[in-house]
C-alpha cells in the first residue's frame, strides 16, 4: 500500500488550497485517515484526522479554517484549506491508520506535499 499526497503549491495569505490523498494497494477498509504538517526542527503535529465513522478531530490552528473529508470508495482523504496564513506554511502529510488488507493491517504516511503562503 503506498498513499500520494498532492494539492500543495504556492498561495497568497487569505487563499485556499485543497489537498489530497490518494492510496493504491488491495485494501479492505481504513480506520483513521489524517494530516500532519512539521515545520523545521519539530516533530510532526496533526492537523485533521477523520475517522472511518465519520468523526473528526482538528488541532486548535485547523478549527474553523480547515475541513477534512473522506471518499471511502475510492480511499482518498482530502483537507480543504481556506483562510491560509503564512503561518501555515511547511510540508503537509498524509496518514492512514490500521489500513487493512487480506492479509495484515498496517500504517502509512505519504510523501509530503508542501504548502507555501505569502503574506
């Protein structure tokens, strides 16, 4: 299972950016589906995440700026970014938590799509 994440690019503060999250692989079903971004230095942090019931969770900087969705046909995750600040700016990843397969369950991060705001 591998996940491709794509969406990022370069936006003015205020703006809008929606990213996606694509998995490719035999897979039966996915938990959670997430985003993280880590800046320089740090360790990531979690944006959104959204579970297979629907149920979502925002850190504090995402709440009311951020909306996380899901395709699970297609297991796809996406993050619609509005009111961007240059705040905002760094590599974004995706995450699925307990992917599973027929044969095992496991976990996977996307590449990074990077997210650049200008102010």
């Amino acid at each position: 299972v591998q996940l491709q994440a794509s969406g990022g690019g370069f936006v003015q503060a205020g703006g809008s950016l929606r990213l996606s999250c694509a998995a490719s692989g035999s897979i039966l079903a996915v938990d959670t589906m997430a985003w993280y971004r880590q800046f320089p230095g740090r360790s990531r942090e979690l944006v959104a995440e959204i579970r297979e019931n629907g149920r979502r969770n925002y850190a504090d900087s995402a709440k009311g700026r951020f909306a996380i969705s899901r395709d699970n046909t297609k297991y796809m995750v996406y993050l619609q970014m509005n009111e961007l600040e240059p705040e905002d700016s760094v590599v974004y990843y995706c995450n699925f938590i307990h992917i599973r397969t027929a044969t095992m369950i496991l976990n996977e991060w996307g590449q990074g799509t990077l997210v650049t705001v200008s102010s």
